[in-house]
C-alpha cells in the first residue's frame, strides 16, 4: 500500500509475465517500504540475481536470489526516494520501481 502526501493511498502493482509458456510472478513487497524489502519469483531459471539501483541508475547492490526464488533486502540505510528494483536470471528479466520512506 503507497501512502500518498495528502493521506490517500492505493496499492502497488503486481506484475505477471508469461515466458516461453511458463508464468512468471516477480514480487517486491511491502511498497513503500521502510527497511526490509522482500522478493520473490516464481520461476527462477539458472542463477537468479536481484539489483538495487537508484533512479539515475547508478547500482546499489547486488544480491543473490536464494533457490526457492526469495530474497531479502535491507533497504533501512537508503534515503528516502523510488529505486529500481531489477531481477534477472538465465531467461527472464523484470525491473519495478519501489518507494522507500
């Protein structure tokens, strides 16, 4: 759930993706988020990696997806801001935005 300025919120988007005729599911949750983003996809193909990277692009970190297609990311020491959270493996590719507050 994004909270907005005046107090109005709305929830984030979920994003699906059909690849070579499998579903493929990337989640980032919770968005906003304050300290702790979790990650997971569905179908992770070969050696999944996350990257943080901020809006100009520079990157942030780089992080291992763990064989059942989570990760954890401690977001608490970012500023506060929208970063671009990109996963990509052997055959899929997917970047969101995320707000940190």
């Amino acid at each position: 759930r994004m909270v907005n300025a005046d107090g109005g919120w709305l929830y984030s988007k979920v994003v699906d993706a059909i690849v070579n005729g499998s579903r493929f599911d990337l989640t980032a949750y919770p968005n906003p988020v304050n300290s702790e983003l979790s990650i997971r996809v569905s179908a992770v193909t070969g050696k999944g990696m996350v990257t943080v990277s901020d809006i100009t692009g520079r990157t942030i970190l780089n992080q291992e997806v763990n064989a059942d297609g989570t990760a954890s990311i401690s977001m608490e020491q970012l500023a506060h801001g929208v970063y671009l959270v990109k996963y990509q493996d052997d055959v899929q590719q997917q970047t969101i935005k995320v707000n940190k507050h």
